[in-house]
C-alpha cells in the first residue's frame, strides 16, 4: 500500500473511530450505531450481489427490512430478560423479516430463477449483517458497555496488528484461493497485539471502576484467539462473496478503507463467538 493511501486510511480512521466509540456511552446510541452500520453493509451487499438487474425499490426494501429489525430487536432486547422469560422471543423478528423479503419477492418478480436469485441475496443479510452485528446488544445489556467496547477494539487491533506484522514476516498465506495476502505470521502477530491489548484494556479499566472484574486470564488469553480465529474466517468470507461477484471493494463509504463491509467482515463473525465465551467464562 502507498504512502498516499496509508494517509487517507488513517486520517478516516482517526475521524470516524471517536464518533463510533462514543455511541457506546448510551445503549440507545448503541442501537443507532449497529443499526447505521448495517443499513450501510446490507446495501452494498444486495447492491454488489444483484447490480446486473433493476428492480431498485424492491432492493432498497431490502435494506429498510434488514436496518428495522436491528432497531426493533435492539429495542425489545432492552425491555425482556432473555435467560428467564421463555414466551417472548425478540429473535421472531428475523423470521418476519425473513418471510416479508420472500414475499415481497415473489409478488415483484415472476421468473423462479431470479426470484431465487433475489431471495437468496436479499435475505442474507439479515442473518450475515443483522443477527450477527446484533450480538452488541446482548453483550451491553449482560456485560456492560465496557465489554461491548472490547469486542469491538478488539477486533481493530487484530486487524492492525496481523496487516503490519504481515507486511513485514508474512510468508505462510492461509487462503490463497480467496484471500492472498492473508498470512499464518499476520494472524499470529495481530493474536500476539490482541492479548496484549485485552490485558492493558482490562487493566485501565479497573482502575477507573474498581468493581471491574470481567477480564481475567481466561478472557485474555481466549478471547484474542476468537478474535483472532474468527476475524481472519469472517475477512475471507466476505473476500469469497466478493470474488465470486467479481468486485474488489464492498463499496466506497470509507476512503482508503472502502465499504462499511469490508470494514466489520471479521466483526460480523467475532461478535457471535465474542458473546458465547463472555457467557462460558463468567458461568
């Protein structure tokens, strides 16, 4: 990467990261956040994956579906307790957003293929994007939001740490096929930043609230690796879904950075992972 282009991906960076962190203040801000963050990537997505047909309407109802069930599910998160009432179910609401996107599908178009087409490559992301992205939710509401934060720096130091200590010792290329310039020395270098990170975090943390106790060695030894794991399957993930529509960035939102997707594709896979061991370690 040049110079010049190394310049714009941090100055975009250190413009959006302040903004971003400090919507984890309030859980409503949290919300508006992840819900933002996923009208974006499920645009591009359907955009990037259905670009050779019309229909625009039927596409940006898509996105307002998928951007609505993360406002509403955050929403009813904050109101129910999930580990004891058993006869409200928030998590209803992907499979309504699920049946209204093959509706409106079947009544738009009339050719099997294409309708198949559409639905497929609508309905993803509301699992990919949505249901993934949402996993914020449940992480503020059981673990704070100095946990919620976690997963998400946590996640960014990964990736700084594996793309600069790739530059420099990457040799072992874990997904040749998908993703080239992914290395075995980068993913272990970015672990390495990871766990070191974890523990500074938890560290500062305690000392500004005392009562802090949800890092422990177990916390900072596993969860960089699910980061780490997680994070290298989730980037070539989205690289396979790009390759296979034959683009090469997922949208220009962020200069120097491309498309919110290429952005949160190792988010999107860690934020699940993140919350299940959270719940392991603090049983």
């Amino acid at each position: 990467m040049k110079n010049k282009e190394v310049g714009i991906r941090l100055v975009t960076a250190f413009l959006v990261a302040p903004f971003v962190v400090l919507c984890f203040v309030n859980y409503y801000s949290l919300i508006g956040l992840v819900a933002t963050v996923t009208m974006f990537a499920s645009f591009e997505y359907v955009n990037f994956s259905l670009r050779e047909f019309k229909h625009t309407v039927l596409r940006l109802a898509y996105v307002g579906i998928t951007t609505l069930n993360t406002v509403l599910y955050g929403l009813l998160l904050d109101k129910l307790n999930l580990f004891g009432d058993t006869k409200r179910r928030p998590e209803l609401l992907f499979s309504l957003s699920f049946i209204t996107i093959i509706t409106l599908t079947i009544l738009t178009i009339n050719d099997t293929r294409k309708a198949k087409l559409f639905a497929v490559n609508g309905t993803l992301p509301l699992i990919y994007v949505s249901l993934c992205l949402s996993f914020f939710f449940p992480l503020y509401i059981h673990f704070g939001p100095f946990i919620a934060l976690l997963n998400l720096l946590s996640v960014w130091v990964f990736d700084a740490g594996a793309y600069f200590t790739g530059i420099r010792f990457g040799k072992i290329r874990i997904s040749p096929s998908y993703s080239p310039k992914k290395s075995l020395e980068g993913a272990i270098g970015g672990y390495l930043f990871t766990v070191f990170f974890i523990w500074l975090y938890g560290l500062t943390v305690n000392l500004l609230n005392p009562s802090f106790n949800l890092i422990g060695v177990g916390e900072i030894l596993l969860l960089p690796m699910a980061v780490a794991v997680f994070g290298t399957v989730g980037d070539i993930a989205e690289s396979a879904f790009k390759r296979f529509h034959n683009v090469k960035d997922s949208g220009n939102i962020l200069p120097g950075h491309g498309g919110m997707l290429d952005r949160i594709d190792g988010l999107l896979f860690v934020t699940p992972i993140f919350y299940i061991l959270m719940i392991l370690l603090n049983s």
